[in-house]
C-alpha cells in the first residue's frame, strides 16, 4: 500500500505486459523476411508492363495515406491516455467539452478531404488504364469456361485463312471491337484443360504468349458464369462475364513466364483455373503462331454467350 493508502502493484504488471507486448510487435515486424527491396512495393509483385507501375504507384499511395492518418489518431490516443490520465490524488471530473464547432467542422472536412483526393488519383489512373487504343499491336480474345482458358489470336498467320470481323466464333464480340481486328485474319488459337500444364515450367493451366513491347488487345468473354482474368505480374484484372465483353491493354516489358489465374469465385473447379502467360521477342511470338498452324488450330474457338441488346455496340472508351 502506497502511503496515502492506494494500491499501486497493478501499474508495474501492465507496464511489463506493454513493454513485451511492444517487444513482441517488433520482433514479428523485423523477422517477416522482407528486405527493403521488397518494402517499398508494399507485398506487390515486380511490375512487368509498362501501365504497372502506376497501379503500384497508386497502391503505394493509399498505404501512405493510410499510414499517415494511422500515426494522427494513433498520437491522439496516445497524448489522450498519458497527458489526460487521471490524477493518482485528485479525483475531480475533467473539464468538458461539448458542442465545439471548429473541432466538429474539423472531424467533418478533413475525411472529406482525404476521400476526395484518394478518388481523384483513382478515377485519373482509371481512366488512363481503361484507354484503349483505336488500333493495338496485337489483340487476343480471352476465352473463359468452366475450368479453364482459350486463347483465340486475333492474327493474319500464313496458312490460316478467314475473316475474324465476318466469323460465327466470333459473334459474341461487339462491332466497337471487331472494327479493330486485323484485315483477313484466320487466327489460331489454343485451349487448356485443368490438366494442361506449361513444358517449361510445369506449372499448371494452358500458356498464353505475348510479344514484348507491343500493346495487347485483351477482349473478355465467357461461355457460362462469371470469371476474372488475372496475370499476377501485370497488376490488373478485369471480370469475365456472360453476355457482356469486357476489354483492357498492356504492353508487356520483361520477357519470362508468369502465373494466371481467375480470381473470381466461379465453381467447385475454381482453384483449377490457372494459366501461363510467356512473355517473348516479337519474331518467337510470331513462330508460335505458326507453330499452332501446323498443329491444325487455326481459326477460333467459339468466344462464349453473345452479347444483345443495346449494351452490345453502345458507347466506348476506344480513342
């Protein structure tokens, strides 16, 4: 007992529980793995297209923000717990403070304005990831079904003959995007079941090839439920939805062979649809073309349910 006849024991015991507890908060920041290489990326991937770097950028963003709003209220505790604790002799009520109308206005503008500048930089970087190009290098419909992938190469490939604007597989396409195909374009295309896996890697799912440094067309369609086009590396994905095409471009930078997978919840088979994308130099992407002409998988796969309605040719975002 203390000599005014208060019981002080309790404080040391919390005091020493605060002071493992930080230790401990420390320990488990410290022995995560992570180098400050893989710090400022904030649990990111590498970027591997040229538009990743600004969906990182934006990610880095909100987690500064985040981190900034966090250390304020984080302080307000603080200063509120130490500096407003009660007296250890007086027990006298604090003084009050009730109807403050520059503290309200200020708890009330403030988030407001936090809100307004996050949706700013998103609707900015929205609007230029979604920009798509009135002519791209290459464009590649993305087939997805239960439980995996088709590839339909929107190409003009010697030995494979046909027009992909005029073509029955292709039905399911908007004419905002078909104005874009190539002239006369046979294409080819290759198909992936759970099983497939890449000869390279071993890993699981059908590969997709793109050329480096062209700007890729991805035109999404379905043939049953809705499915999410995901290629880890690029930082983008976009829905894949019966009766509705949806569509984005990237322009690759990194040769190499990354993951796919769909990353909406779409089945028993879900975690099965994985994919493979390979990344090379122009004139390999070229021969693989080829390679699957010899093969006999010319043409195109059908591309999924068919879009109607005045939703299928209404306004885009194409420049």
């Amino acid at each position: 007992m203390s000599p005014n006849g208060s019981d002080r024991s309790p404080r040391r015991p919390m005091r020493r529980k605060l002071l493992q507890a930080l230790t401990a908060g420390l320990v488990l920041a410290t022995a995560t793995g992570c180098t400050w290489e893989d710090f400022p990326r904030l649990g990111m991937p590498t970027p591997t297209t040229e538009e990743a770097p600004r969906i990182l950028s934006l990610w880095q963003g909100s987690w500064a923000a985040a981190l900034a709003v966090g250390v304020l209220v984080w302080g307000l505790i603080l200063w509120s717990a130490f500096f407003h604790r009660r007296s250890r002799t007086k027990v006298e009520v604090p003084p009050q403070t009730r109807y403050n109308m520059p503290i309200e206005a200020l708890y009330t503008v403030v988030p407001l304005i936090i809100v307004s500048v996050l949706f700013y930089f998103t609707a900015r970087d929205e609007s230029e990831l979604m920009r798509l190009e009135k002519q791209p290098d290459v464009t590649i419909n993305v087939v997805g079904f239960q439980w995996s992938w088709c590839f339909n190469y929107i190409e003009n490939v010697d030995g494979s003959t046909g027009d992909a604007k005029k073509s029955k597989e292709l039905d399911a396409i908007p004419n905002r995007y078909k104005d874009a195909f190539p002239a006369d374009a046979g294409g080819v295309y290759d198909c992936g079941v759970p099983g497939t896996r890449n000869p390279q890697t071993n890993n699981p799912g059908p590969t997709l090839w793109l050329p480096e440094g062209k700007r890729v067309r991805f035109v999404l369609t379905s043939r049953d439920v809705i499915h999410s086009f995901w290629v880890v590396p690029f930082l983008m994905k976009q829905d894949v939805i019966p009766g509705h095409t949806n569509a984005f471009e990237v322009t690759p930078n990194k040769e190499g062979t990354f993951l796919g997978k769909c990353a909406e919840l779409c089945g028993v088979d879900h975690s099965r649809m994985l994919f493979n994308v390979k990344v090379v130099s122009p004139e390999r992407y070229e021969q693989h073309l080829k390679d699957l002409v010899k093969k006999g998988q010319t043409g195109y796969v059908p591309a999924g349910i068919p879009q109607s309605g005045p939703s299928k040719n209404r306004e885009s975002n194409i420049l």
